[in-house]
C-alpha cells in the first residue's frame, strides 16, 4: 500500500512539474517571441528613423550646395558602354561639394560648339547614383542623321560629346533639376522601365535602390533592339544576383544569333503590357518609364487602361517629337468647339501669328510661320526659351521641369490661353 501511495504521490508531483515546467516554457516561448516582435518593430523603428535622418541631411546639403545659373565642371573621365554610347564623369571645377540630387533628374549642359553664332543647351539625365559626392555621370548616344536621310547633318551636342571632349576640358553645367524622380522617402514597390538610350534614368533609381541597400520590390524592364544597344549588362546581372527583391527583365526585340536567350537576355518581345500581365503578380505598383515616342505612347496608355491610376504612372520625354506624342495621348482629342483660334504677336517684329489647338506650343506655331525664337531642350526642362509676356497668359498642357519667372513663359511647352504678346 505505501509503495502504491508512494508512485501516486510521485505520479503527481511529476505532473504538477511537468505542467510548472510547460507553463514556465510557454512563458519564456511567448516572452521571446514578443522580444523578437518588439525588437522587429525597433529594428524597422530605427531604419525609419536613419532614413528620415538621411532625408534630412539630403534636403539640407542640397539646398547648401545647389548654384544658380550655370558653373564649370571639369570631365575627369570618359568611359565607351557601347557602340555609340559613352558615359562621362564630371567634377566641379571649384573643388568645393556638389550637391545631391534625386535619382532620375537631369543635367543641363552649355555648349560652346565651333562654328554654331550661339551655345546650345542640351540636358542629359544623371545615370549613377546620388551616393557619389565627387562627381557627375551622365550617359550620351551619340545620334546620327536618321536612316532614311542620310544628308542630314549628326547631333550636334551628342556628336561634341563623343568626338569633341576629352579629360579635362571645361563645360558649363547647370544644377540638377527635373521632376521625374524616384520616391525614396516610401518604399512601394516599383517598376523601373528603360528603352534604348531611356535606359539612363531609370539606371540612376536601380543604382540608388542598391546603394540604400533597399528591401523595396522592383521589377527592372530595359529594352533594346539588339545586344549590341544594351549597356552594362554585367553590372545588371550582378544586382539582380546580390537583391533578391529586383527581377531584371532584358527584352530584345530582334536579337543577334549571338544574343542567348536565357543568358543574355529574358525576353524576346519589346517591353509591353502584355508582358507585364504574364510577370507581375498584380498592376499595384509605381511605373517609371522612359524611352522612345513609341514605347512610351504603348505603355502609358497600356497601363491606364488596364487600371493603373495616372499618378502611378510617371515618365520622362528625351525631346521635341517624344513630348508631343505623349502630350497628344494625355489630352482630350480638340473638337470644333474646343479648337481655339488665337494670335501670337511677336512684338518687336510686329509679326502677328495665328495659332489654333493644331499648332502646338508657341514655339513650334512660330517655327511654322517661318520666324525664330531661341530655344534648348523643346521639352520645358532647361529654360532657353523663356520670354517676357506683354498680353495675354498662356496654360501648360504638362507642368514644364524648369522654373519659370512671373509674366514670362517657355514657348516651348506653353499654349496660348488668350490672344498673346510676347518680347521677341
Ligand atoms: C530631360 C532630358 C534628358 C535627356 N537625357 C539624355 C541621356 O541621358 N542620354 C542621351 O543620350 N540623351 C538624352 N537626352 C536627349 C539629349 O538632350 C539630346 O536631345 C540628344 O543628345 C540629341 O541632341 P543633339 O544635339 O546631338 O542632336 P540634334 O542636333 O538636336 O539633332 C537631333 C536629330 O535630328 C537630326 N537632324 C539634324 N538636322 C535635321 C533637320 N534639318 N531635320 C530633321 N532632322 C535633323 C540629327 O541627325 C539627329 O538625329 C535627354 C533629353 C532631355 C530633354
């Protein structure tokens, strides 16, 4: 009977411990989890806070550092990516620090080209990161006549680029501006889309996204004709393998027999919403694109109509014919009630110029009429083109990148609102 009571007794002490013991451990279990969860939300707290920290002294060395008007820049260097396309780094030629700027904005460059009466302003987007305070990159295509007019003067700008300068020349660059930038104070998901030479901005986000070390989701689209047209393919392929969260995405829309399918490239197709709908797991992202007029006409309006909102879809013209088109597919078609008829008098020729919806921007209503206005980008973005107005006001179809005084305009983007008097 003892020897009974004795294994009860045992029997129950054991499981009296055995019980402490697993509330014990489901205590510690829940202790440690709610450690790891609060030292989670810490670690996501601080990374915040850095960021925010980062945010602040970015803002604060910008607005330090920025210069008004154009300062010399000196190229330290001059680097081939591809047949007919350089990359060149520059440095302020007064030592002193440049200033951030926001992945995907441009430079404006002043071009003192032998044998042209005046400069000529070109702007070229900044292709690295801004994690680099001594110098500038950009990457030029040097553009020759088009095909089917071989008589047509080379680009002048792109053409001085490549064959003109060399290390340690001096250029006037302005400071970098532009709106089409990245957001890298949120981190939602993005596609970042490249076509051709376009590829230069969005090279900038990719760039950045690495050197913040970002977690965010990217899809990285660049498009080309061929493998000959692609730059840095080596440098793509070694972030897509280093971030696990960046999908590269190479489309050749017609490949060499030496570009593999696979190993230099992912697609064999052009860069398209259908393409999208087959990779991405939903259309909720940010879209950055630029490239060519046809490529960004398809996708804009690709996109918008398969349910994308217009303020996730952003993008970039490189010029006069891509900005037109992609106006033309923002705004509402003019009907006859809507086309206006207006005049644009130039008043120190007294030249009085009918404009009406069809004409286009100021500039290109003046061109048309045999006068001339000064001009640089033909896309808003460098300033050249700025006149006083003397009557009238004028409405921008697209917010134009470059800052504009009161009572003057940039013909190159504007419309007439009302019959107009402008100094030239
Ligand atoms: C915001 C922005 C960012 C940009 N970023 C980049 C960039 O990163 N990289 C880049 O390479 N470019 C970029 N560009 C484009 C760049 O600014 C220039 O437009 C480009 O280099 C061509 O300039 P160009 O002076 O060489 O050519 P232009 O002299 O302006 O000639 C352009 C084309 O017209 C042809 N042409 C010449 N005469 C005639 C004629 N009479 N009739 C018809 N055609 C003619 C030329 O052969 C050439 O093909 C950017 C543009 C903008 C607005």
């Amino acid at each position: 009977m003892p020897i009974v009571f004795d294994l009860v007794a045992v029997a129950g002490i054991l499981a009296i411990t055995l019980y402490g013991s697993l509330q014990v451990w489901r205590s510690w279990q829940e202790a440690r989890l709610a450690t790891r969860y609060f030292g989670q939300e810490i670690e996501l707290l601080q990374e915040k806070i850095e960021r925010q920290q980062q945010i602040s002294q970015v803002a604060v060395s910008r607005a330090k550092d920025a210069w008004e008007g154009f300062r010399k820049f000196e190229l330290r260097g001059k680097i081939l990516e591809a047949e007919g396309i350089c990359s060149f780094y520059f440095a302020p030629h007064d030592g002193k620090p440049l200033p951030p700027f926001n992945p995907g904005q441009y430079l404006t460059f002043k071009l003192n080209i032998p044998n042209e009466d005046k400069p000529l302003i070109r702007c070229y987007s900044l292709s690295d990161s801004p994690n680099h305070p001594d110098y500038y990159r950009v990457t030029v295509k040097r553009e020759t006549a088009p095909r089917d007019q071989p008589n047509l003067p080379d680009g002048k700008s792109s053409t001085y680029f490549h064959h003109v300068l060399n290390p340690d020349d001096i250029i006037d660059v302005k400071a970098p501006s532009g709106h089409f930038y990245l957001d890298t104070e949120h981190q939602n998901p993005v596609v970042l889309i490249g076509g051709g030479i376009g590829i230069t901005p969005v090279l900038s986000m990719l760039n950045t996204i690495t050197a913040m070390d970002s977690q965010r989701e990217v899809w990285f689209f660049y498009g080309a004709r061929d493998g000959s047209e692609l730059i840095m393919r080596d440098h793509f392929s070694q972030i897509a393998q280093q971030m696990p969260n960046v999908k590269l995405n190479i489309c050749l829309s017609r490949p060499r027999k030496e570009d593999q399918l696979g190993i230099d490239f992912h697609h064999k197709s052009r860069v398209s919403v259908a393409l999208f709908k087959e990779l991405l797991p939903s259309n909720n992202f940010d879209y950055y694109i630029c490239g060519p007029a046809p490529l960004m006409d398809s996708l804009t309006s690709d996109l918008y109509d398969w349910g994308v909102p217009k303020n996730k879809v952003h993008f970039e013209a490189f010029g006069p014919a891509t900005v037109k088109s992609v106006r033309d597919t923002q705004s509402e078609p003019a009907s006859a009630s809507t086309d206006k008829q207006l005049t644009i008098e130039l008043k120190r020729s007294g030249k009085q110029i009918p404009w009406s919806t069809s004409s286009g921007s100021i500039l290109e209503c003046v061109e048309a009429a045999g006068a001339e206005l000064d001009s640089g980008c033909r896309a808003g973005n460098c300033g050249a083109c700025e006149v006083a107005i003397i009557g009238g006001a004028v409405d921008y179809p697209n917010e134009p990148g470059a800052p504009v005084e009161a009572g003057n305009c940039l013909t190159c983007v504007a419309i007439p609102k009302e019959n107009l008097v402008i100094d030239a």
